[in-house]
C-alpha cells in the first residue's frame, strides 16, 4: 500500500494540468475538466492535412504521426486531456480479422463472424507485438505532452466489437449480431468471453504504455433490450475492469471510463462495473444521473454534439445549462455525448472549451479555498 | 354525452375484431391486440410484386394499390390492426416542398427549409384536396377490411416533420434542425406551430374518412436533449392532439398512439399530451413503463424488430418476457419497438403474432368470464 502512495505522490507533480484525474476520482478541482469524444479528428484543418497524405489506417499505425494529431487538439481547441488517436477495429484485426477501412463507406471486414467456426479462429493476439504501434504511439505522444495534460487510451467493448465483428462492418438492421446473440447465445458468450480476455490485456498494455486513464466505447450498447444488455454487454465490460484491474499495481488505479450510448436505462448497472466514470449521451439531465448512480462514481457528459453547429450564444447556454444540471460539487467531467461531428466549426469547438473553462468555476467553491497551481485554472 | 355513448354501443358491433381499441381505452380485452409498425412493406412478397410494378410514391398516391397493400399483413400475417400505408412526408409535399423517394437512397426535399423566407413560403394546405389519395385509400380500405379489423391512420409529429424539412431528407448530423433550433429558436417556434395546425387538420380528415385511431410517429425526438425535447417536440404533440380534439366528436374519442423513438426520458410528459397510447421503444422494461406513467395511459410495444431474424424459439421467448414486463392487466398493444426490418422472414413475422395469440390470454384473467364474442380470440 505504501508504495501506491508514494507513486502516486510522485505522479501528481509531473502534470501541469492533472484536473481530469482529479476529476474521475471526485476530488476537488478548481474548474470541470473538458474534452471531446474524437476531438482528433476531421473537424480540424491541421488533422485534414496529414490525412491529405496518408490514409486512416495508416494513420494509425505510424506512431508519430498517430502521437501528433492526438495532440492536436491539445494545442487548437484547448482541452483539458489528449485521448490516443486510433480505431477500436484494430483489435479485431489484430484477432485475425482483415480490415478495411475506406474513404466514406466505413469499416468493412472482408469475412465476418458467422460460425462457431468462424469464433473458434479468432486468435488471443499477443497484444504487445500486434498492437505495439497503438504502444508506440501512446510512448511518443507521453513524451510530446510532456506532462502538459493526461492521455487516454481506449478499447470498444466486447459487445460493440462483437457488433462490427459478426455484421462485418457499421451495423445496419443489426441481423448478424441479433441473430447470435438470440438463437445461439452461447456462441454469442465464447466471442465476448475472447474479447474481454483480449479488451482487458490491450488496456493494461496501453496503461503500461503509459496511458494515464482510459475508455471502454460501448457505441452499440443502446441497440439491447435492458435484459440483453445486462446479460451480453454489462456483464463483459465488468469483466474487462476486473480484469484489467488485476493485470498490475498501475492498472489498479488508472481511472476507467466507461461510456455506453443509449442504454441510460441501465446506469445503475454500468455504476457498478468497478468504472470510476459513467460518460452519458445528451438525452439525459446530469441531475438524474447524479440521482440514480450516487456519490461513488463520476460523470462524463453531455453535450449534444450539433449543438456546436449553433450560434457561440445557444453554445454558451448550453454549456452553462450542463453545468448546472450537474451542479456543485466534484465528479463532473465535461464532454459531448457523442463524438464531435467533422464539419464543426473549430471556433466553435474552442468557445466551448472557453465557456466550460469560464463558468465552471463556480460550480468548485469548494477548491478555491485550495492551494490550486495556476495553470489549472 | 348520451350520443356518444349511444354511437359507441352502436360502433361496437361493426367490428368482428376491436382488441385494439379495447386495449387502447384500457379496456378488458380476452387477448393482447398485436400489430407491427410497417407491418406493410418490403418483407412481404405480395408488397414486393406491387412494387415492382410502381414506385413508392405512385404507390401511396393510388388509393387502390395503397389500400392493397394496407390490407396484406392483415390477411397474411393476422395482426389486429390495419395501418393505413403511405408516408410521413406527404405533408411537407402538401405545404409546397418538392419530395423525391428514390430507391435506396431515401427521401429528398429539392429545396430544402432553411430561412425564414422559405417558412413563410409554405403553404397551409387543403388537406381534403391536397392529401385527397390518402383520404381515399383509406375510404377504400374501410370498404375492403369490412369491419375485420380497426384501421389506423397516422402522421409525423411536428418536430419529426421539421427534421426532414430543414434536413432536406433523412437526417445525418442534424445540422440543419439543430441550428434552426438553437440559433434561431423563434423561427424553429413558427415553423412548428404550422406543422401542428396542418397536422392536426391532416389527422382529423383521416378520422373523418374512416381512420378508427391513430398514430403521431416522432421518430427524431430522440436526437432533443430533454429541454428542447419539451420545448420543441412535447409541446407540440400536445397542441395537435388538442386541435384533433377540438376537430369533431368523431376525433374527440378517438384513441390516439405517441411513438417518440428514443424518448424514454421524457414518458411522463408523452403520457400527459392527451394521448390514449404511448409507444415504446426496447430499450426500457414495460414494468418501468407501467411504473412511471400510471393507469390512465396504455403502452404499446416493444419488441426489437431485430429479434424477428431469430429462432422461433427465441421469439417465442422474447414475446413471452415483453407480455410478463407488462404483466397483467388492461392496457398493452403489442407491437414492434420500431419498424419491421424488411428482410425480416415472414414466418418468423407471423410466428411473433401466434405467440401473442397464444400466451398473452393468461395476462387477460379478467376478460376470460366477460362474454367476449369468439372471432375476438
């Protein structure tokens, strides 16, 4: 015990910005820390540009240019975290599966998951080596921050990828993964079973990489009855938690978000997944999630993302509208609920991060009394 | 109140099925009514052969075909219910905007609404002239079903309508709607208080022609955070269920469904606008329902249409759960929690409505000693 302690005294100093880790854990902060789901992304003229030279997946997997639009948006838009730029599909290509991902028509998998067959050929990819360039890339964008702010890494969960994995790419009407999951339900539990095993040693690596927290995206977890959800979905995100948090000392702690969009239904639930915070999307109040979840665990969340197609006024009103609905207090990060959209406009993007900058202040009396440093303010 | 009543002992009779009213009304009923939202569509051969012979919007604009079409699943899948078949966009096509449905790629609007200029361009339509071909299909829908079955007609809500109309067709990032919404709240106000008069207007000729209940389809009120939802779906709802009241006697008792897809947060408020029914998607417990929206409102749904690729044995299931969520007691529609995929098998679609046949008779106790006519079993 004593030495979580002292590593964790030792690491608090080596962040200019630490306001997001303070924030999962619930403790005072001087202002609510703000980022965007894919805030690397096609809305910034500076990503548009690398990616006028390379193709996305490429992208991906050259770890400098990776670790350079990640910090992007560190620089431009002013958030308070980095999240590593990649794609949750690389996980099941790193699993055998031959990926393609091409200019709008979206990610296809040449053979999908159909068969029992098809599951048992799935291999445990040796993270380490078939990941190392997600590796790589987290150990170049540490050092580029340099301590600046927090870096997170992230994993789709076993459910979501099952989805892309069984319907072969973005689901459509849903049949490949339903069909599964209803009529051959124990299939449907082996390949969550693999994913979890896998999910969970892909996260430690990353934090091992150096991933200061990370995210489970569970997009398609709002396509389930509440009852499947919890049987198909919940139960593997705990998995992947209590996994990664028995795979070491450092995994024990790093902060664990864990978003699943449109399954408000099941919040208590996803509360008690062992994550230190629940990211929602915005057809929720944040004071009904405060409500239903409790004091244990944090909340990310939840601009609507089109709301910064609207004027800087209706931006700022919203903003300040999350911010109340949360209220006072500690364990608010702010977020959009779903990714940002590529045609937003950066100044947009920016006056956000100003606005959630400016007003939260007042929502943390609690931390001005504290001795803040400066630059997180 | 003596003519009411008298007309409805006289209504009685004229159905050899009224389940679907009774349960409406929240009456005891000997089984649960069942009927699928786009219960007449691709997945039927017989709808397919038509088709192949015109378009979608000829289709909908010849009262025979449509009233062919509308009658089929009656005939081949034995749902309770006729819904009369056309589409939501035939009243922004009767304000005056240009509407184009090609194969595949969805609904256009040539010319989009975007200014205020072009709110004021639209037009209040003469339904009874402009919407004359739905009035007839379903005049001849009425003779064709001979009192069979109820039929019902059915409009997009207000805001649903204002999404395609700003969108210029299927929205992707709702970027027109929402700017409309947050930058220019007064005009997005004028805009939805026409479309709530035309529809209100729209629903009540349907009444007037035959439509024995109808549905207000809110397919976009999940993309509204819960403010703007009542700022700019829920209050609108409100208003033309009020003007389709005030319309006739016929359109005061008229039982009236809300389906706002995705708006589970906002059921309390749905169930206040003055509707009899209020739809669900699968993403909530029909106990939870029951729970919040109390005994004056029915509930109708909700299966995951996905769920329809499956085993009959898992259907059988997945209706067996959604019949005990809602447990016994009056009040339950059966149906789809969205529409009805249109590769779904139709075996598997007829299947679904012999398992509410069969099982729901046990969550109907009551109705069992009543001298309920037997073509209603």
């Amino acid at each position: 015990m004593n030495s979580i302690a002292e590593s964790s005294m030792v690491m608090a100093p080596t962040y200019a910005n630490d306001l997001i880790l303070r924030a999962a854990r619930r403790e005072p902060v001087e202002r609510t820390p703000v980022w965007f789901m894919r805030q690397a992304g096609r809305y910034l003229p500076e990503y548009r540009e690398i990616r006028s030279r390379v193709d996305f997946l490429t992208l991906c997997k050259t770890p400098d240019l990776a670790a350079e639009v990640t910090v992007q948006p560190v620089d431009i838009v002013g958030v308070d975290a980095a999240i590593i730029f990649s794609d949750i599909l690389v996980v099941p290509e790193a699993m055998g599966m031959q990926l393609t991902i091409e200019e709008g028509s979206g990610p296809q998998f040449a053979a999908p998951v159909r068969t029992a067959a098809d599951i048992d050929h799935l291999r445990f990819p040796d993270v380490e080596k078939s990941l190392r360039f997600v590796l790589d890339a987290i150990a170049v964008t540490k050092r580029t921050l340099a301590g600046r702010v927090p870096l997170i890494g992230f994993s789709g969960s076993p459910w979501t990828l099952a989805v892309y994995m069984t319907e072969g790419g973005s689901p459509r009407t849903f049949r490949a993964c339903k069909e599964l999951l209803y009529s051959r339900p124990r299939e449907a539990h082996q390949l969550l079973e693999a994913l979890s095993r896998t999910v969970a040693e892909y996260l430690a690596a990353q934090v091992e990489a150096g991933a200061d927290m990370v995210q489970i995206f569970d997009t398609w977890g709002g396509s389930l009855t509440p009852e499947a959800f919890a049987e198909f979905s919940l139960r593997y995100l705990e998995e992947v938690i209590s996994r990664l948090r028995e795979s070491s000392q450092e995994a024990r702690r790093v902060p664990v978000i864990v978003f699943s969009k449109g399954s408000n239904h099941a919040l208590e639930g996803i509360s008690r997944t062992g994550c230190d915070v629940v990211g929602v999307d915005w057809t929720i109040d944040l004071s009904d999630v405060r409500r239903r979840i409790g004091d244990k665990t944090a909340v990310q969340g939840n601009l609507d993302p089109a709301i910064l197609y609207a004027s800087p006024e209706a931006i700022g009103k919203e903003v300040e509208r999350i911010l109340e609905s949360f209220g006072a207090g500690e364990g608010h990060i702010f977020n959009v609920g779903h990714g940002i959209m590529p045609d937003t406009p950066v100044s947009h993007a920016k006056q956000a991060v100003e606005a959630v900058r400016e007003m939260s202040v007042l929502y943390h009396p609690q931390a001005k009394t504290l001795a803040g440093s400066p630059q997180n303010r």
